[in-house]
DNA sequence: ACTCTGTCTCAAGACGGG
DNA sequence: TTGAGACAGAGT
DNA sequence: CCCGTCC
C-alpha cells in the first residue's frame, strides 16, 4: 500500500504550518505569478481564512521576492488554493462518471454536432490541454512497455508525441495555443480516490504531532509528486519555445481556461474529448480533433449555441443537465440517466425545482454539492483571456536542432523537415487572423422548428436502425455511417 | 418496452515501409 | 489509468 | 492495411 498524501491534505498541512509552503503552492498551481488586475480580481470572493499571521506574509513576501505584497495578493492565492482543494474534494467524491452528454446531443439535436475534416479548420487558433495530450503520450507513446528514452535514459516520449502532433496541426494550418494545468497532473489523476483522502487527514494529524519536521517532510513529498511532472511539463514548454509555438498557463483548471479563451474570441474553439468543457461554457468543442487523419474519422465540432437552441435550454439549464448526467465533481442521483435527466430539466428547469418534485424512489445522495459544481462551472478560475498575450513566431531551428537532437537524440533530418514545414506554414501569420471570427449564426424560430422536426425524424430513424440491427443480428456487421 | 446499471473488453501516438 | 462500446440483467 | 520503429 502506497504512503501518500493528497493534495486536500497537503494543502491543509500547508495552511497549518509553514508560510512558505503556500509560496510551494502558489508556484505549483501557477508558475508564472505575475501581478495583474485580471488576477486580483478574484480576490473580491472573501477568503475563507484570512491570512492569519503576519509571519506568513512576510516570508511569502520573501518567497516571491517582491517589494510590496497586497493583501489581495495573498487573498487571491488563498482563493487559488481553497478553490483547487474544492475541486479536488468534489473530484474525490464522485465515483461514477457518465459519458452520456454526447449521445444525449447525438439524439436529441440535429445541428449541433457536425462532423467535418480536418482541413476545415485552416488557419484556425485552437486551444488545447497540453497537460492531457502529455498524459496521453507518457502512457500510450512506448516501445516494449518501456517509454521512449535518450541514450541518458530520459523520457522522450511526451516530446516525441507533442512535437509530431503539433506539426501536423501546423502542417494542416492550425495555430494550436496550449494551455497548461495550473495543477500537477499526477495529482488530479494519480492517488485520489476517498481512502487516501481519510489517509491524509491521518497523514495531516500524524504531522500536526511533529511540528518540526513537517515542513521538510511536507517539501519532500511534494517535490517527489511534482517533480517528474515538472520537470516534463518544463520541457515541453522548451520545445514549443523552440517550435514557435504559444502556451498558456492556467491558474487552475486548463479546460476552463481554453474554454474562456474560446468565449472570449482569442481562439477558435477549444480542442478537447471532454465534454465538461462545454460546461465552461466554450461556444465550440471540437472533439477527437488528431484522430481524424489516421483513422479517417471525422473531427467533431460541437456549437454550445446550437446545442441550447435544439434543446431549448438555457445555459444554467444546460449546466443543471450536465451535473445530473454526471461531470467531474459529483456524483448522480441513482436511477437517473440520461433519458431521465433531460426529461427532469425539461420539466422543471432547475435542479431545485427537480429536487423539490422528485418522486421518493430517487434517493438523492446525502452528500450532493450540486451547487458547488454549478459554481465551479460557472465562475471558474481562469486567467481574463485579455491578460493572455500570444503569438506564432517562426521556429529557432538552432534551438530545435540542439535541444531534440543534441540533448534528446532524435534523428536530425525528421527534425529539420519539421522545422522546415513549421516555417513554412506559420509565415503567413497576419493574414489568416480573419477567419477567427467567424461565428456560427444563431437560428431563427423557423429554422428552429425546422430543425426539431428534423432532430425527432432522425431520433426516429436511429431507432429503426437500431431495431433493423438487432434484427439482422447474426450476419455479418455493418459499418457505422 | 424502456431505462438504468454493472461488467467486460480494448485501445490509448505518429510514422513509414512493405 | 481512463473512456467508450457491447451486452446482460434488474427494475419500472 | 499491417506492423515494426521512433528514442
């Protein structure tokens, strides 16, 4: 059994003890603290505790290396932290996950999901998660179950996937903007589950009995938690450097984050297989984006808009809908799925009105933060796009060369063809800008009433289709679409 | 019939040669 | 590990 | 399209 603490209890023995762990903290949910109004404005929300003693402020003061120090400065750390350890719990506390969003869009909508080729999106700014991409090259990027390595014996995986990746969005005329996890990512996705929660609190008092050694042992773990983590994240940072290539970082949540881009204009849409990011309310999801050329399935773009319109919510109403199918941060009331979701908000229009006129078989889950998530989703904590400044710049092929070649022993011509095409496509950088703002246009009633009629008659034909399956059952398979 | 749920399974990156 | 599809079984 | 290789 692994000895380990969640990052609940590492921040609450943080908040404990030592002030310049919250520095730890504050750098490991947002590297690149910069002062700014976009930031401080999350600090109008009271902080749960206020920074209780002054030692605390001064030592962060002297962990960040700042001449003045605001008080809201410290109160919007103590948010950043208070809102990841909210996350983080909510996380923990939901066990099961539907994937139904997308099927329940699938059948209940006709335009919202439109399938399309990659090309389309020529000349496009798309945001994108990197911490997910790099989990996925860590796990899926290997050769004998072992990962891909320099002669050194490090990791070259992440920048094996992420360099090839992003050439060929860029080789297809996309500009990607990455947007990296305030959070550590082995955290979210390691050692979470609700028994390591209770071990932390065990962990926590075990500490809070040892007040010397705390801090270090506190350090300690988290540079082993963090470190490898860090350590990948900043090379992949490097090697978009060197690309020319824009990233961002995230306070907290990189979902939230793309998806406020999105809204905000700066970029296209953002590119995700989460379907909770259309929750943060990003007026374009483009799903399984990289599958589409080598598996010659269709890129699906999926209109916030027109998903809402069909459905004849609005966005809280959505929202509502997403928790009741089930999203990262809490649980469903058991017995209600998909069909019965829909239908509940149909009728009610707000998870209070559904709870007040729930029948007594739903036995709603003692612990629900329904309104916790609602929050999170709807005032996440996101860096204001406007502070976000990013641009494509031409490759440094030097760079390239030395770092991939030179340090990690990839093969020089494969690099210097990449680097040849990243050149090549990011030159016409200004002129491409126009497209970016185009914007689906909204339906008229009409349209819309058309539209439905169409969504019942396709929702119709799925379903003889699906009978016509079941009753050729047993011959050979047919291939979908 | 319809819906929800548990369980099982599999793949998960990208490229290029044959 | 996570996510998605298929499928069987239980509840309505 | 399958399958071995990338590092």
């Amino acid at each position: 059994m692994k000895t380990g603490i969640t990052l609940v209890g590492l921040i609450d023995c943080l908040r404990k003890y030592t002030c310049k762990c919250f520095g730890i903290i504050f750098f490991l949910l947002s590297p690149q603290p910069r002062l700014n109004k976009a930031r401080l404005r999350f600090s109008s929300a009271s902080p749960s505790s206020p920074p209780s003693n002054l030692t605390f402020y001064t030592r962060f003061r002297q962990h960040l290396g700042l001449q003045q120090l605001s008080l809201l400065f410290t109160r919007w750390v103590l948010k950043v932290t208070t809102l990841s350890e909210q996350i983080l719990h909510l996380r923990s506390l939901a066990n099961t996950r539907y994937p139904g969003l997308f099927h329940l869009l699938q059948e209940n909508t006709q335009d919202s999901i439109k399938d399309g080729e990659i090309k389309q999106h020529f000349g496009r700014k798309i945001a994108i998660d990197a911490s997910m991409s790099i989990y996925s090259f860590l796990i899926a990027v290997r050769s004998e179950g072992q990962q891909l390595t320099s002669e050194t014996g490090e990791t070259t995986s992440h920048l094996m996937g992420l360099f090839y990746r992003t050439l060929r969005m860029v080789d297809n005329g996309i500009k990607p903007l990455y947007v990296f996890d305030g959070r550590p990512p082995t955290l979210k996705s390691g050692e979470l589950a609700k028994r390591s929660a209770r071990k932390a609190e065990a962990t926590a008092a075990h500490a809070e009995a040892k007040e010397v050694g705390t801090a270090e042992e506190v350090e300690k773990f988290s540079r082993r938690t963090v470190r490898v983590t860090k350590e990948i994240n900043d090379e992949c940072k490097r090697l978009l450097t060197c690309m020319g290539i824009p990233y961002v970082e995230a306070p907290c949540e990189a979902e939230a984050q793309c998806a406020a881009l999105a809204k905000a204009g700066k970029v296209y849409a953002a590119a995700s297989d989460d379907m909770d990011t259309l929750c943060f309310e990003t007026p374009i999801l483009l799903k399984k984006l990289m599958l589409s050329e080598m598996k010659k399935e269709p890129v699906q773009e999926i209109y916030l808009d027109r998903a809402m319109q069909e459905l004849g919510f609005t966005r809280d109403q959505f929202i509502d809908l997403c928790i009741l199918l089930g999203c990262d941060y809490c649980d469903t009331i058991p017995k209600v799925g998909p069909t019965t979701a829909l239908k509940l908000i149909r009728e009610h229009k707000s998870i209070e009105n559904v709870l007040s006129h729930l029948g007594p078989k739903y036995a709603v889950p003692k612990k629900w933060p329904y309104q916790d998530a609602r929050e999170l989703f709807k005032n996440p904590l996101i860096t204001d796009p406007d502070e976000c400044e990013f641009k494509w710049e031409a490759p440094d092929i030097d760079k390239l060369v030395a770092f991939l070649v030179g340090e990690k022993g990839f093969n020089e011509d494969r690099v210097r063809a990449g680097a040849v095409k990243l050149s090549k496509n990011l030159k016409g950088n200004t002129q491409a800008r126009v497209n970016d703002f185009f914007k689906p246009v909204p339906k008229t009633a009409e349209e819309l009433a058309g539209l439905k009629r169409k969504s019942e008659e396709k929702a119709a034909e799925r379903k003889k289709k699906v009978k016509a399956e079941k009753a050729e059952k047993g011959k050979g398979k047919k291939g979908k679409r």
